[in-house]
C-alpha cells in the first residue's frame, strides 16, 4: 500500500516528466511548509495530511488496535496466552514516526528524481501568474507560473465551546505521548469512529458522542446501525443524539459535561467534528479566487477556478475527500494542462472504506440513495451471517454484506460491507455497470 | 423427460407509485430467480416472466425414456431423483430440485471426521474434511504470525505464546458437529428425504440403500472424491489429509508429500503451529498450473516462514524406526525423524463399489465419471456432479453443477454449468488468488499480451519488520485491452480476488480497471493503479508462433 501510493504520486509526476520526451519541457515547482506530525499555519511537511496525519498513520494505528482482540480469540484456537499482555503505545508510536519520516523523505526524492523544483515554506498568490514563498527564515521569494494550483489541503476544526483548548484533534491523536486511558470522543463521522475503535483495540475506555441517532451519516442506515452494533459489541460506550458543553480541567483529568447534563471524566478529549478547507492563509482574495462559505476553492469540472491561470485539486475543494479521488484530480489537471487531452474527473461510484473494527467499505448508492434516486422499482440483496473464524473464537459479531439492484435493468447500484477485510474486497469494479446476471454465474 | 410447465405467474413491478421498493431478504446463496420457458429439447428458450415468489409444489409426471422403454406407459418412481452422497454438489442439487417442486431423496454414510468406505456424512468432503476445517486450522496456525508482527506494533507477551493441539482439535470437531446439523436441517427444510447408509445402483432407474431398493426417475451421484496414496513401502505408515485435520497430537517434525495446494496449505498450518515441516516435491516448484511467477513467489515467503523444500525428490519408501519416528526415503536419499509422514499426492473420485460398471456408466482412466455438458453421464438417468465427475474439483463449481442440473432437469432451463474465469485460492501462508489465465496459458491463447507485475512489502510489514510482501500480476491481451489473468500471493488475497473475479467473468478491459478509483489505504489498490507493463509479449509480429524469437525480440 505503501509503496502503492507513492508509484500513484510517481505517476502523477511521471505523466509531467513523459511530456519532457515531447522536446517539451515544462517547468514545474512545488512550494510546502516544513515537515512536523501536528499541522498549523506553519508545519505541514511533503506527503500532506494522508501520509502524515491521516491514511497511513491511521491505517498503523487500527493494526496495532486488532492486534488486542486477535490476541483474544487466539484463545479458542487453542493457543495459551499470558494473562498479560502488554501494549506499548510509545513503541507504536515512535515506529509510527519513523514510517512517516521514510515517507516524507520518499515524497522528496520523487518529486526531485522528476525534476519538480521543492521550495519549503509558505506559499501565497500574489497575482494571477505569481507566487510568493515566505521561507523559513522570513525572506520572501517570487516565482512567476504560467499555472498554479493550489492543493493545501484541510485542517481538523474545533468546536466553540468552554475548554476546547482541552481538548484534542486528529492531528494531535495520531502523536499522543501516552496511551489515554479513558477517552471522550466528539464526532459521528469516520475519524471519530475510527479512533473509538483504535483506542478501544488497545484496551482504553472510550465513549463516543454523536449528534444524530445513528453515526456515520450519509451511509446506508442499515450499515451505520450496524457498525454502531459492533462499536458497542467491542466495549465502546455510545451516546447518540449528545453533543458536549463544555470542558474544565480537574486533578482525575478532564471532565467534559454533556447536553444531557451527563459528566464524564477523561484523559483525552478527541473532537473529530469536521475538516474544513485551508485556504485562508493564501491570499486568495487579492487575486479574486471564489470559496464557498467553508473555504472550499470553487473550481469547474477540470479543477480551474474562476481565474484562468488558477487551478486547485484535493480537500481544499472540498469534493470528495479522498485520497485516490485527489490523485485522480491531480492526474486529470496534469493531462489537461501540459498533456493536451482535457479531462475531467468522474466521480461515480468511488469506493470507499471506513477503519472503524471491523471496517465498513462501501460503493455506489446506498439504499435510500437508490430508493431516491432510481427509476422503478429496486432490489436489496443481503447477506448477514456469523464468520467463520468467529465460530471458533465465539466473538458475536456479524457480517452483513449488501447489494442494490435496478429491478429493471438488472443492474448493480450499490455494494456495502461490514466485517473483517470489507476494504480490501469491496475494491471490486462496480465503477462499470455489470448486469447481475454476471453476478451470480 | 420434463413436462411443459403451464402455471402463469405474476409479474414482479406492479404500476403503483414510482417509489415502491420490492425488498427481499434473500440469502445470497437462496436466490430464486426462475425463468420458465416452455422447453424444447432442441432449441433455445423464447419468452419467459421473471418471478421471485416459489414455485407451487408440483408432481411430475414422467413420460418414459424413450431409449430404455420403448413408448411404453408412464411409470410412476418413489422418487424424481435420488442423489447418492450429500456433498456440496449432491445438497445443491437435491434441495434445489425440491424448491422446484421435485420429489427428492439423498443417501449418505453415516458421520466420521474420517472417510472410508463405511463413513462420511452429511456435509462431505468440504464441510467436514476438507475446505472448513482447513480453514479453521489455517485461522489457528496464522496467529502464530500474528503475534510476531505485533511485536512491532507494541504489543509483549510475559511468555511466548503456545498452541494445545487438543483445544483447537476439541473446538474444530464441535463445529462439525453442528453443521452437519445444519445440512441436514437444510435437507429436511427443503423437504429432502435424507437416507442414511451405503447407496449402489442396481439398475438406471434403482439405487439399492443398505439391502432397501428405492426407484427413482433420475439418479445423482456426487459421492466426491478420496485422498490418494501411491504403494510403495510403508505406505502404511503414511496420513493423508482426513487424517491430519483431526490427529490425537501435533506433529513435532512433519515430511509433506506433494507439491499442490492440500500440501502447500498443510505446511503453513504445520509450520504455524510450530512443527518443523519438510515438503517433498517431484517438480522443480510447487503448484504445478498455477502462473509461474506466484510458485515461486509463495515458495520464498514459505522458506522465509521456516519451510524447508526438497525438489525433485520423489518418495520411494517410508520407513519406521525403532523409536517410533519415520524416515522418508527419496530418489536422493532418506531423511530422518519425523514424528509423521503425511502424502497430499492427489485425489481420486470415489468411483468404486456402486454398481456403475454394472449399470453401464462410463468412466475414464482415474475412475471419474465421463458426463456431458449437462451433466449427464452415459446412461440417460444417471447424472453426476462434484468431484466425482474430476471437472474442477472446488465446491463453488460443484454447487454451480448440483444448481444447474436441478434446473435442466426440473426447472425446464436446461442449463450447462460455466467453467470459465472460475476464481480459486490456496490457503498457504501468504495465500493465493487467482482468475483467469496463467501467464503460460495466456501466451499459448493470445499471441500479444502485456503483463503488470508488482512486487511489494505491505505497510504492515514495514511496522512488523518481518519479510513479508505481496505480490499482484495483470496479464492483458494486448489486441483486446481485455484482462485475461489476475493473480496475487499475499495477506487477503483470497478476499481480493473475489471482486476482481466479476470483473474478469464480465471481460472488462485494463482501462476500465484503470478508471476505477481505489480505496485506501488497502493492498487491492493496486489492481488498478498498474500504469507501466512490466513486460510486453509479441508474437503475432513474427508471422507465426516462434514464441521464443518473439520474446527475445520484446525483451522478455
């Protein structure tokens, strides 16, 4: 996976450095804060949020997080395990930041093994064709750019609420000194779920606060009902339809009250209540580039925004914030702008996956999706059984795997999994209509 | 041999409003779908409804067989079909034809974990001797890994963990226990007469159960298949796999025969439950068919696991010592103290002893069952699925035959199985999937293909520091854009495969996998961000099939 994201980077780079065999040489620089695990208004660091504070460092944690109740289930297979079993969160982490660090360095080299001119320090636009770099050390460099393209990415937001400087975000979590022992998570979304379930692998108490009945929203309810099923099946302590009031720093930790009245007592308070773009620093405005009210950077179907030299891609457009859409819209302004073949990204059924244990992995519509959105009637295939390593190991927890189909055409709208290993199968092609039929041959 | 069915049916859409949904909880392995034409033996269906609802419960009655009666007058039989051996093949079958109104008897042996020509059980080779307890044992054996990676994810034991064999034996048998409950139940829900004991054909339409003669308008044997063990000296002393999934004690040092996947798969459960295994091979690889490429890829990670393979060695004679353990002697020579010598030399199909001589089936040189593309052997009434038929021995396929045949024979839809893009894996440690072709057999099909490799260490491992990696293969024909082959050898791949297996069956092309978006961060991303071929085979340019000027020309 690893070496997977930085050949898709490769290739991105790759398709400019193809174009140099053209006897066509395209300049290209690249500016970016200095590299730090906890982003600000001056850290960031080559490989952005995904290499060093999203994807991969939460991909590490949930494997350390397994890791527990393996150890578990291991018991009814047979194996003899000590009553203790110790987690070291330090460890995990230093080797965490060792990975990071590697990955940084590898972004480096790639970029310069493709000829990109690295610049370290903030960028701003200056003018339709120009950018400013404030290095480290305060001096400012112009560049004049037939194009530029922004793609800084998001930033986790805070709530406004009393002691929020208390509490926590995802940035932070991934870089923790100690293993919180007792843990109060804001958020429904999948960070949120998928730290409650990071920190519950690895033995902490966690309750997780949400505002709507169920988390998750946007995926299909049957899939969200039951991941919540599973949450609590771990041990984690849900509190649906809650939000937090405040925060207040006490001897026994940090004591964070809900809008139920309800106290709660923890060591770390994590807010995972949203991403929002990180635009405000880059003097947009001086050059008339539009954002939406979040900040996201307005752009058209080829990424350009309403300055013709401007183009943005990733978080900061707010589309679909993903990894591999963001290097499909990298790939796509590429080809577009120095590849003479304009391409627009095409968004539909992108397959996804939420870390929470066991995962959710989902692609196309979800059912009221399909029921909304479909001509005619639909059909809802599922699947919801007990796995087999389960049935030695006696974990009571189920899989549940989904199909939508057109009833009319037969073919397959939508596909969702939770259990073990949904991600990985869940990469299956629903991206071209298959006729069901083809299915069940 | 069927009756045309007259029974109209409902349509599914009604013209209520736009936003009906139809749910229907099926399972997906209980879809019924039927399509009924009125049949014609000798053309294709014309016009059919589409209905979700099950069928009323009909009674056929049959028009002899015109080549073994002669236009005589209908006959009535105890049974529409009666299925001899309640196995993957023989259970599809049977339970499918009673949703379809039949009237269907199965006969089986009683239950034993180990098969014989007295015992087997409901459930078969899969359920109790083969794919789930191989399964079970792969999960046990893989937690020994486990604990070594999680060593570089923080996780520390106060002592290294170890296996009691008896637990897992102990938990493995309860199991079985209950889904050769649960298949039975399955049989009876479907309205199954379940028969226990030894069954024989007596004549094309008798089957003979213990001494009680039962007469039946259709027979099915799908009575599987047997591990099989060469005679050669002390073959006596020799397990097999029915043996090894259920022996008293583990094996301290074990000496695997054999090169395939029931080998293979047994050497990491072997190993992972810390046995010193030892693998002989007549090949120079292991998984002679499989892409070449995976043998030796899945050979590497197994010797970096501790594995040791001795190639090209065949096995001439075991010999037991005085102190109990056997020695292996080969055509290189003879290795000393194992405390077991297990032969995974392959599987033959159980044809013995069930009167198909006597009745007229024909077989071929291994005793399998010779069936046309319907399944039908070559006595009209006889038909035969699963193993014992030797087509491709996995349980999903032998399912696809026992459904196919229930809908030849008793949904008016003659239907013939279809082999093609059938996905398989093998449970080794790392495992493989695969669908499609091999390079091998691409190059001998497609005369330009272009293959994408790739070869990684997994992020997991980057933690764990163990060498671990994966490795993915895409083999295109290069005229076409069409994927042809699809292979892995890693953590998931079974898993991986799966999806791809759709895609593949549905001949969707390398830029279509290109366009598809990946999901991250996981290993099967990979499949579709291959950009660059890592190697291009012509041979169409070379006028001909000089296959290695063409590769020399390409750089292969």
């Amino acid at each position: 996976m690893v070496l997977n994201v930085i050949r898709k980077f490769n290739w991105a780079i790759n398709t400019l450095t193809s174009l140099f065999s053209t006897n066509v040489i395209f300049k290209v620089g690249i500016c970016e804060l200095p590299f730090h695990p906890i982003s600000s208004e001056v850290v960031g660091g080559v490989g952005g949020t995904c290499v060093i504070r999203g994807c991969v460092p939460k991909k590490i944690l949930v494997y350390g997080a397994t890791f527990g109740p393996e150890i578990q289930d291991s018991r009814e297979y047979g194996w003899q395990v000590s009553e203790n079993v110790d987690f070291d969160w330090k460890k995990l982490l230093q080797k965490k930041t060792e990975e990071i660090v590697r990955l940084n360095g590898v972004y480096k080299r790639l970029l310069s093994n493709a000829g990109v001119k690295l610049f370290e320090g903030e960028g701003r636009i200056v003018g339709p064709n120009e950018v400013e770099v404030i290095q480290l050390d305060g001096t400012k460099l112009s560049y004049t750019a037939k194009h530029i393209l922004i793609a800084t990415g998001s930033r986790a937001q805070r709530p406004d609420i009393p002691g929020q400087e208390l509490g926590i975000t995802s940035d932070e979590a991934l870089s923790l000194d100690e293993l919180p022992k007792r843990v109060v998570i804001l958020g429904g979304g999948y960070i949120a779920v998928e730290f409650a379930s990071i920190w519950r692998g690895m033995g902490s108490t966690v309750n997780l606060c949400f505002r709507r009945e169920l988390p998750l929203r946007g995926f299909d309810d049957e899939m969200r009902a039951l991941v919540a099923r599973n949450l609590e099946g771990r041990g984690i302590i849900l509190h649906p339809q809650t939000t937090l009031t405040q925060l207040v720093k006490t001897e026994d930790g940090i004591k964070v009250t809900t809008d139920h009245g309800e106290e709660l007592m923890a060591d770390a308070v994590l807010f995972a209540t949203g991403r929002i773009p990180n635009s405000k620093r880059l003097n947009l405005q001086a050059v008339g580039v539009e954002v939406d009210k979040t900040g996201a950077v307005k752009v058209d179907e080829f990424s350009r925004t309403n300055v013709p030299s401007v183009w943005a891609i990733g978080d900061v457009t707010n589309r679909m914030n993903l990894t591999p859409v963001a290097l499909m819209e990298g790939t796509l302004f590429a080809k577009t702008v120095f590849g003479n073949e304009p391409s627009k990204p095409d968004y539909s059924n992108i397959p996804c996956a939420v870390f929470c244990i066991p995962p959710l992995s989902v692609v196309g519509l979800s059912e009221e999706q399909a029921i909304e959105q479909a001509d005619g009637d639909i059909l809802v295939f599922t699947s919801g059984f007990n796995p087999m390593k389960n049935s030695i190991s006696g974990r009571q927890e189920k899989t549940l795997m989904k199909l939508i189909v057109s009833a009319e055409t037969d073919k397959v709208l939508g596909a969702s999994m939770c259990g073990p290993d949904a991600a990985e199968i869940m990469q299956i092609k629903v991206k071209v209509w298959c006729v069901r039929p083809r299915l069940g041959s | 041999m069927a009756t045309s069915l007259t029974t109209t049916t409902p349509k599914l859409t009604s013209s209520l409003s736009q936003t009906l949904i139809s749910k229907h909880k099926f399972t997906l392995f209980n879809r019924s779908l039927s399509l009924l034409p009125s049949f014609n033996p000798s053309k294709q269906t014309l016009t059919y409804h589409t209905r979700i609802l099950k069928p009323p419960a009909r009674r056929y009655v049959t028009r002899a067989e015109s080549s073994t009666n002669g236009g005589a007058e209908p006959k009535s039989y105890d049974f529409d079909l009666f299925t001899i051996g309640a196995g993957s093949g023989g259970v599809r079958a049977s339970r499918f034809a009673a949703n379809f109104g039949a009237n269907v008897a199965v006969c089986e042996l009683p239950f034993a974990t180990i098969s014989s020509e007295t015992t087997g059980g409901v459930g078969g080779t899969c359920v109790l001797r083969g794919c789930v307890p191989k399964k079970l044992l792969v999960y046990a054996s893989k937690y020994s890994h486990e604990f070594e990676e999680s060593a570089g994810f923080g996780w520390s034991y106060n002592s290294e963990p170890t296996h009691d064999w008896g637990t897992l034996m102990a938990n493995k048998n309860a199991e079985l226990q209950r889904l050769t409950g649960i298949y039975k139940n399955i049989l009876s829900n479907a309205g199954v007469k379940l028969i226990e004991g030894r069954g024989k054909i007596v004549d094309p339409h008798t089957v003979n159960v213990d001494g009680k003669l039962y007469t039946a308008r259709n027979i099915l044997v799908s009575v599987g298949g047997r591990p099989f063990i060469p005679d050669i000296p002390g073959s006596e002393h020799v397990i097999d796999s029915d043996a090894a999934l259920d022996l008293p004690s583990k094996p301290t040092k074990i000496a695997i025969v054999g090169g395939g996947y029931i080998a293979v798969e047994f050497a990491g459960i072997f190993n992972g439950l810390q046995s010193e295994v030892h693998v002989f091979i007549r090949q120079k690889q292991v998984l002679r068919g499989f892409d070449d490429e995976v043998r030796d890829f899945v050979a590497e990670q197994m010797s970096l696991k501790g594995i040791e393979f001795h190639t090209e060695e065949s096995p001439q004679a075991v010999i037991k010592s005085a102190d109990g353990s056997f020695s292996l002697k080969t055509n290189k020579g003879t290795t000393e103290g194992f405390s077991h010598v297990m032969f995974a030399t392959g599987r033959k199909p159980n044809t013995k002893n069930l009167g198909l001589e006597t009745v007229g089936v024909k077989l071929d040189k291994n005793g399998a069952i010779l069936v046309d593309e319907y399944s039908r052997t070559s006595v009209p009434s006889i038909w035969a699925v699963g193993d014992v038929t030797d087509r491709m021995n996995l349980t999903p396929v032998a399912l696809m035959e026992g459904g196919a045949l229930a809908k030849t024979l008793f949904a008016n839809e003659p239907t013939k199985p279809d082999f093609s893009a059938v996905p398989s894996a093998v449970f080794s440690q790392p495992p493989i999937g695969q669908v499609g072709l091999s390079e091998q057999q691409a190059i001998e099909a497609y005369d330009d293909i272009d293959v994408y490799t790739a070869n990684f260490r997994p992020l997991k491992a980057t933690l764990s520091g163990l060498p671990d990696r994966v490795f993915m293969k895409l083999i295109v024909s290069a005229k076409t854009d069409q994927v042809v082959g699809l292979h892995m050898c890693g953590e998931d791949s079974a898993e991986v495969v799966q999806g791809f297996a759709v895609a593949i069956k549905a001949g969707l092309t390398k830029a279509q996998f290109d366009s598809t978006v990946g999901v991250h961060p996981t290993s099967a991303e990979e499949f579709v961000t291959m950009r660059t071929p890592t190697r291009k085979i012509r041979n169409s340019s070379s006028g001909g099939k000089t296959d290695s000027e063409a590769k020399a020309a390409a750089g292969v």
